[in-house]
C-alpha cells in the first residue's frame, strides 16, 4: 500500500484540505482565544496531514502505522476542540458539523489505510 509519493494519497489530500478549512475557521475565533484554543486548533489540523507524510517516508509498514495512529489521534482532538467551539457558540453548529463530518471521513481513511497496511504485514 505504501506509495513513493504521500501527496498522491487521497488521505493526505483531504486533510490538507481539511488544514486549510480550520485556518480560515480559527479566523472568526474571539480574540482572546487567538493563542489558546486556535493555536490548538492549528496545531490538530496540521499534524493530521504532516504525520501522514512523515510516516509514509519511514522505512517500515510498521512505523507507518503508528504515524497513521497519531494523525487518527490529531483528527479526535481537532473534534473535541470543535466540539467546544460549538458549546462555546464561537462557531455556527452547520459548519461544525460539516467539519466534523470530514474529520470522521477523514478518520474512516486512516483506519482503512491501517488495515490494509496491516493485511499486507501480515501476509
């Protein structure tokens, strides 16, 4: 499954979508939030594609995997700071939810993506 080349994985690519979506959302975050929550917040989208990319350079499947685990971890964190920017009404729930609904897509990738590296590994 490992490409030669990260940018060609559609994973990679929505992600990088996804990063530049939270730049533009951290944008209308209070200003008071502006080195808290939406550096988090920055910080969570980028280690989702970044992780990827760097995994995918490794030398094994196996290290592969485990920076596909810490972009599935980025991805669930970058949720719950959604999640609060939802109960904190910073930002509307319709853009949220779109959000979060590519997170989980996004998610649904990762997790693909490990299986099959480990259906390959344990071949």
């Amino acid at each position: 499954m490992k490409t030669s080349d990260f940018k060609k994985l559609s994973v990679w690519q929505l992600s990088m979508d996804l990063a530049c979506e939270i730049y533009k959302a951290i944008r209308v975050l209070p200003i008071e939030e502006r080195f808290a929550l939406s550096d988090q917040m920055r910080r969570a989208a980028i280690s989702i594609p970044s992780n990827i990319a760097e995994g995918q350079r490794r030398n094994s499947d196996k290290e592969f995997i485990h920076f596909l685990s810490i972009s599935r971890g980025s991805a669930a964190e970058l949720q719950t700071q959604l999640i609060l920017c939802n109960r904190l009404e910073y930002l509307k729930e319709e853009y949220i939810i779109e959000i979060i609904s590519q997170l989980e897509s996004i998610d649904r990738m990762l997790v693909g993506l490990i299986t099959s590296i480990n259906n390959r590994f344990n071949q």
